[in-house]
C-alpha cells in the first residue's frame, strides 16, 4: 500500500492510476486518511455506486438488524410464497 499527503500529490490522476494494479494509494492530511485509490475487479457502475449509497447501506443495515431480531426464512419457502416450486 503506498501512502501519499494529499497535499504532495501533484501529479496528474493518470499518473496515480497506472499503479493501482500493484498497490492501492492512500491520501492523508496530517496523517488522517481522506482518500484511497484503488485497481476495481470483477464490478460494474451498478455495485460501485451502490456500494457508496447511503439509502442503499441503510436499507441492508436495517434488513441485517431485522434478521437478527425476528429471524428469516429459507430459499425453499421463498420459492414456496412465490410460487415457483415444481
């Protein structure tokens, strides 16, 4: 990982990115990280943007907190309620 003061950076982005492939590059202000970049595999606009989607974060987190609370069901009745068993 390769750690960078932001105010230090001045080279253009490009020059950051064709590194992201060995190593992310963390950005910091007096020590406290503000930023990283980092190479992204196997993902679509679709999940990155979801995956920083505060409504899209709080809907899982209240959907995790409600399993652990009431409990769920298995794969086999949601075929069930919805009709698709065979």
């Amino acid at each position: 990982m390769k750690i960078l003061e932001l105010s230090e950076a001045t080279a253009p982005l490009a020059d950051y990115a064709k590194d992201l492939d060995q190593e992310p590059l963390i950005l910091h202000v007096g020590g406290q990280p503000v930023a990283a970049l980092m190479a992204i595999e196997n993902a679509d606009w679709e999940t990155i943007s979801l995956s920083n989607n505060p409504k899209f974060l709080a809907i899982l987190e209240r959907s995790r907190k409600r399993l652990r609370e009431e409990g769920g069901i298995s794969s086999d009745e949601m075929r069930r309620r919805l009709g698709l068993t065979s």
